[in-house]
C-alpha cells in the first residue's frame, strides 16, 4: 500500500516527496475533490495524507469518505504553519493518554 499527500502548501508537498510520497497541491475545493477522485480510484493507495488546513476547511468532502469507506485512511497531518495548538500540546496528550505528568 502507498501513500497520497494532499497539502495545501508546497514546503509540506516538497518533503513529503523527499520521502517518497506522491501527492498534489490543492488550494481550492475542486482541486480537493479532484485529488481525492484520484486517490480513490487508485487501488495501491491505502492511506491518504491530508493537511490539517485542508482537513478543516473541507471537511464534508472527507468526513463523507471515513464514514463510508474502509480504504483508505484518511490521516490529517500538521504542518509548519499549524492550526494554532498549545505549545505542548503532545506533551500534554500523552501526559493525559497515560495518565502520569511529563
């Protein structure tokens, strides 16, 4: 299974391609709906990566696709330019998945 990244930034698109991703850079809601008619219709593509800004703004295009389809995993992915989280908000996670304080 392969991988699909769909970010709304070319630094996010650019590294993941270093790491052997494939992907596109989508920007407005027709370019979104176009990247995911192409991941669906590839049958290698097990898990889609999206960035959160995209995640967040388009919404309805991916919750219709987790809540219906078991292939692919949609997995939203942060970015540099973020969505506004607490500093430590993956210390503070994992403090309260495990219940002790980091």
């Amino acid at each position: 299974m392969r991988m699909f990244l769909i970010s709304d930034n070319r630094d996010t698109y650019t590294g993941m391609r270093l790491a052997g991703v494939e992907g596109v850079i989508a920007h407005t809601r027709e370019e979104v709906a176009k990247a995911v008619e192409t991941a669906l219709a590839d049958s290698t593509i097990g898990i889609v990566l999206v960035t959160e800004l995209l995640g967040q703004k388009y919404a309805d295009i991916f919750t219709e696709i987790k809540e219906n389809r078991r292939l692919p995993l949609l997995v939203e992915i942060p970015d540099r330019h973020g969505i506004g989280r607490k500093e430590n908000f993956i210390t503070d996670y994992v403090s309260e998945a495990i219940g002790l304080k980091l």
